[in-house]
C-alpha cells in the first residue's frame, strides 16, 4: 500500500489523480484528499465523508494514513505540553508543545535516540535507533492538527530527539510539506532546523531556496572543550563550523546550554563572542533542564545574566531562553528514557548515514 503521508503534497496529488481517473472520478475528488492529508487532516478515509462511501473504501484499499499513538501525555504548569509517541515498531519519541503568547512553537523528533552521546543530553543516554521517516515527523504537527481540541503550532523547532541533518533523506521532504500550502502552510521563517554542526547537512540546507533558520549548537568556545561535552566535535570540528555558518546565507543562531563550573566562564564568554563576531551569530542561552543533567550542575540565574552581559558588551545579541516544562520530564529524551529505559550507547560513527541529497 502507498502512504500518501511519505509523498509531498504535489506527488499525492499526481497518485490520487491516476488513482481517481481510473476509477472514472473527476479530477477535483484528488483535491479534497490532499486538503484532508496536511491541512485539515482526517484521521482515516472513513472520516472524509465528503467523498461517497464506495470511494472512501476503495481509497483505504490502496493507500494508508498511518497514525502516530500516544503513549504519554503530560502537562506543565506553565502550558507546555510533552507528547511520547509509540510507532509502528514499538519505537518511541518525544514532542513538545510551548506556548507563548500568541506562538506556539512544536520541538519535533527526527531520529529515534540519537548516536550522538553530548554529556549532558537526555537522549543520547538512550542510545541510536534508526531515522524517522517523513510521515513519522511530519506525522508529529499531524497529530497536533488531530487532537480535541487541536493544537494550532505557528512555529517548528527541529531541536527534539536526534540529529535532523543525519536524517537529510526524510528532513528535506518534510520541509516541504510543513512549509507548502497544500501541505501544513507554515512560513520558513518559523521553521528551524537545530544541528550539531553536521556540515553537508548545513550546505544542503542553504542550497534550498526558502528562508528556514539554522540554529547550531556550540555549547562550549574550544575544540578541547566541545570534545569533552559533544564527541562529533573530531569530526567536525568547530573551525569548520564556524566557516560553514559564515557563508550560510541566512542569519545563524548559537545554541549554548550553560554548565555550571564547566562552560560559563568570563573566558568562555570572551572566546564564545569571537565565534559569534566571525559568522554574525545570534546566540541563544540555555539554562540546563535539570531533568536531562546527567550529572552536570546548572548555572546559576545569577551566573547567566552576567555571561549575557558579557557578550553584550563583546558585541554580540544575546537571549536568555525561559526554562519551560520542569515538572513534566520536558528535558528532551527524558520521558523516553523513564518510560522505556536505555539502549547501549552507539558512537558518533554509527550515525545510520548522514543522508544528504
């Protein structure tokens, strides 16, 4: 059977269209399907009941809408929402809803585990699955459209479970449907993709015409340093970071979770200011979630605001971002790992491909 939820908005509607036209239907009833995919998504064929009972039958013949199931669902005190969701092979991963004012921006997974290992993250403690497929990370704004009530995402951070840019392969196509108008609508500028560093990964997202952000995490100023906290650092080290989000064509976002006693020095923030200088970097503070600490101590609120301060007055932009979801597990992985404990530990050399285009 063909899953319409793997295939781009304009590959559905060319399936749908041959499927209609050897059935003797007009051209339109391709239409109404694809408006029931992405944009106002139904849950089965049974549910578009715009379509006549015979066809919404003979559609379930040919082709799935493969659901995500919720296995958790947990509620902050401050309205994030965390989501664990069971696939179709037993696998796990996490979602999380953060509303803000009038946004609401969705953290959304692209890899079951991850194989990355950083210290101090949730995840890697869970070790390396396999990539999603598009339907499994697209399937995630899905569910939130499918929900009573639903949840109506303005934003989308690629920051949840895995490396998207060793996922290239599904992340590209998902791109397009979260951002076409006949798939979810959302405007590139509210999309953005969180990596590590992984540089083809980065050179194929500039590549792409529509303006979709990259946020890199650093989390510390030296090779020495990120060695120690993100073991990918040897093979891409951040020299050849920093020169890759030179010439991205777009402006870049630090991401720099805040270890107390190990990366929140004054010379942390004097060399961390230089990376930024180079590539016109904003950069983006991060309190350490104390749910995915795994042994390292937070930095004070205290601490934080000076180091802002500090790059703030080495020219650089800087926001301190709200620590959100503490009593629900909201550190990425965490859920996961509570619910279904741990895998052994995979290496950054079993990435499962850096698949790029």
């Amino acid at each position: 059977m063909i899953n319409l939820l793997d295939l781009l908005p304009s590959e559905a509607r060319t399936r749908l269209v041959e499927f209609f036209a050897a059935a003797a239907e007009p051209a339109y009833r391709a239409n109404q399907v694809v408006r029931r995919l992405w944009q106002n998504p139904a849950p089965d064929f049974q549910s578009m009941t715009e379509l006549p009972l015979r066809l919404r039958a003979a559609l379930a013949a040919e082709f799935e809408l493969p659901r995500l199931g919720i296995a958790a669902r947990q509620r902050s005190a401050d309205g994030t929402e965390k989501f664990l969701f069971r696939l179709h092979d037993g696998e796990a991963i996490e979602t999380v809803a953060i509303p803000d004012g009038d946004r609401l921006t969705l953290c959304i997974s692209s890899q079951a585990g991850c194989a990355l290992q950083c210290a101090f993250c949730a995840t890697g403690a869970m070790g390396f699955s396999r990539n999603l497929t598009v339907s499994e990370i697209a399937g995630q704004v899905r569910e939130m459209r499918l929900l009573d009530p639903p949840i109506a995402v303005t934003n989308i951070v690629f920051m949840g479970m895995g490396e998207p840019l060793m996922n290239w392969k599904a992340v590209d196509p998902t791109l397009t449907i979260l951002n076409d108008p006949s798939g979810f609508g959302i405007g590139a500028r509210h999309i953005t993709i969180s990596t590590v560093g992984v540089l083809p990964g980065i050179i194929a997202l500039g590549e792409r015409p529509e303006q979709f952000r990259l946020a890199i995490s650093i989390h510390a100023p030296s090779d020495g340093l990120r060695r120690e906290l993100m073991p990918i650092n040897t093979k891409y080290p951040l020299a050849d970071v920093i020169e890759a989000a030179k010439v991205f064509d777009r402006r870049v976002t630090f991401e720099y979770v805040m270890l107390g006693g190990v990366n929140d020095g004054e010379e942390h923030a004097i060399q961390l200011a230089q990376l930024a200088r180079e590539c016109r970097a904003f950069v983006n503070l991060i309190p350490l979630h104390p749910g995915g600490a795994r042994g390292f101590s937070p930095t004070s609120d205290q601490r934080i605001r000076a180091f802002a301060r500090e790059l703030r007055g080495n020219g650089v932009e800087v926001a301190i971002r709200k620590s959100r979801g503490v009593d629900i597990a909201a550190a990425c992985g965490q859920l996961r790992v509570e619910r279904l404990g741990r895998r052994p530990p995979r290496g950054p050399e079993h990435d499962g491909d850096i698949q790029v285009a």
